[in-house]
C-alpha cells in the first residue's frame, strides 16, 4: 500500500524554461558559445552549488567571473531564478492529495538554495509538501544512490510504501533499486501520467 508520495521539482512542479535565463545573460553580452561552455554538461552542478559544495555568494562569483559579466550579485541571481513557471495539472493534483489528506506528500530533488527560496515563495503549492529532501543539504545529487539512502532517513519513509515522480528515467530507476516505486513525469501526457498514477494509489 503506497503511504507516501514523493514529488521531484524541476519539469514535474515547476516548468524549468532555460531560454528566458539565456536571454537575460544574451542581453548582458554573453554569447550563446560563453553559455555553452561555461554550462555544458550542466557546470553549474559540477561547481558543486547543488551538491552544498558551496555558497551562494561563492557560486554566483564563479558565474559572474567564468561569463566574464558585470552584473551585480543580486541582478544575476535574479536572473538565475527567472526560468521557472507553473506546471497547473501537477499543482492541482498537490492541492488534491493534501485535501484528500490520504498520503504524505514530499519533495526530492537536485536544486539550489536560491532556486528552492526563489520556488517555495513564488509557487504556494509546493510549501503544501510536508518535508524537503535537497540534494544541497543531503550533500549529494540524483541519481547517485546515497541521496536515496540520505532521503529514506531523512523522510523517515518504508521505501516499499512510497511511490517517487521523476521526469528522468535514471532517477526512477535509482529509486527503484532502492525499493522505492516509481512513475516517471512526461508533462506533455499528463492524463497518461494521471492513469498510471492513480494505479500505484489503488494497490
């Protein structure tokens, strides 16, 4: 019987849109090569500011310092933060399940402390989550598996009795040798999502 539902965060309840993001360092003269190299294969993890490696202060200096740019801290980290928008069908269903108040419901997922600030203010749904599990206080990222160890102790969680939504199928299939059950998120069927879902809930 699935007790506990966990949800991760980017492409699942929020839309990560990392156009509007380029756009803003575009008009700050950083081209699309300065992007690309600075960020290919996701950089910005590997400097360690999701993994809790380092500060916001220290991550936003790298950025600034590796784009070669001339915005003030503030101006990048509001621009850092301006990718995200509402994924209506999953915020509906978060409000669903906690008026159902049938399962606990909780967040895993690879963010930063200024996306999660930036996530948790702008979208009230997500606060509806009984507990967090970030990967930059767990000191590790999907789909490595001590984060999945880390999480099941932090949540105080049976792994048998939770079912986990991801929109990366290595991050499913982490969970999965884990214990813990899986669907994983295609936002563009959500109603296929929905059907599956709803299986897992009727066990």
């Amino acid at each position: 019987m699935i007790r506990n539902v966990i949800f991760d965060l980017g492409n699942v309840l929020v839309n990560v849109e990392y156009e509007r993001f380029i756009v803003k360092l575009k008009q700050n003269g950083v081209s699309d090569e300065q992007y690309m190299n600075f960020f290919k294969g996701g950089n910005y993890r590997l400097l360690g500011y999701e993994s809790g490696d380092i500060s916001t202060e220290e991550f936003v200096t790298k950025c600034l310092t590796g784009l070669n740019l001339k915005m003030e801290h503030d101006e990048y980290a509001n621009a850092f933060n301006d990718m995200f928008t509402e994924i209506e069908p999953m915020s509906s269903l978060v409000r669903r399940l906690k008026m159902e108040n049938k399962y606990r419901l909780f967040l895993l997922s690879n963010t930063s402390p200024l996306h999660f600030e930036y996530i948790t203010k702008q979208y009230d749904y997500v606060n509806l989550l009984e507990k967090f599990a970030l990967s930059y206080e767990l000191n590790s990222l999907k789909p490595d598996d001590i984060i999945y160890e880390r999480t099941i102790e932090h949540l105080g969680i049976v792994p048998g009795e939770s079912l986990f939504i991801d929109d990366l199928t290595e991050n499913c299939e982490a969970a999965e040798r884990h214990g813990i059950k899986t669907v994983c998120y295609n936002k563009k069927d959500h109603a296929g999502f929905e059907k599956e879902f709803e299986k897992y809930l009727s066990l």
